[in-house]
C-alpha cells in the first residue's frame, strides 16, 4: 500500500486522499469458533458419555420396574 502511494509517478499524500484497500471481504454471514484446548475437549466428551450412561441406566431400571410388577 505504502510503495504504491509513493511511487515516482504517484501524487503527494492529501490527507483528504483515500488509502487504497489491501483487503475487502464482502459476507453476509460471518462466523467465528472459538475452540477449547484439546483437554476441556477431551473432558466434555468423557462428561458427555457418563451422562449418556446414566440416563440409559435410568431407562434400564425403569423397564426392570415395570417388568417385575
């Protein structure tokens, strides 16, 4: 941006003088992740899975209520 708005052959800087744009994105959906390290991963899965047990042992217990009436 710098060496192209000193060339030789460029005009003086104005402050009026727009800088040219070295990046222009357009979106109209942006979306940022913000991941944990690979611990906090690792451990949500494991608290994920203990709670998936723990509800299946409920449903298991459950049917074994029933069952046994």
């Amino acid at each position: 941006m710098v060496k192209n708005l000193y060339k030789s052959n460029s005009e003086p800087f104005n402050p009026k003088s727009r800088f040219p744009v070295d990046l222009h994105f357009i979106a109209k959906t942006f979306k940022v992740l913000i991941e944990d390290d690979p611990f906090e991963t690792k451990l949500a899965a494991v608290i994920r899975h203990k709670k998936d047990e723990w509800v299946e042992q409920v449903q298991r217990e459950e049917i074994l209520r029933r069952v046994s009436f």
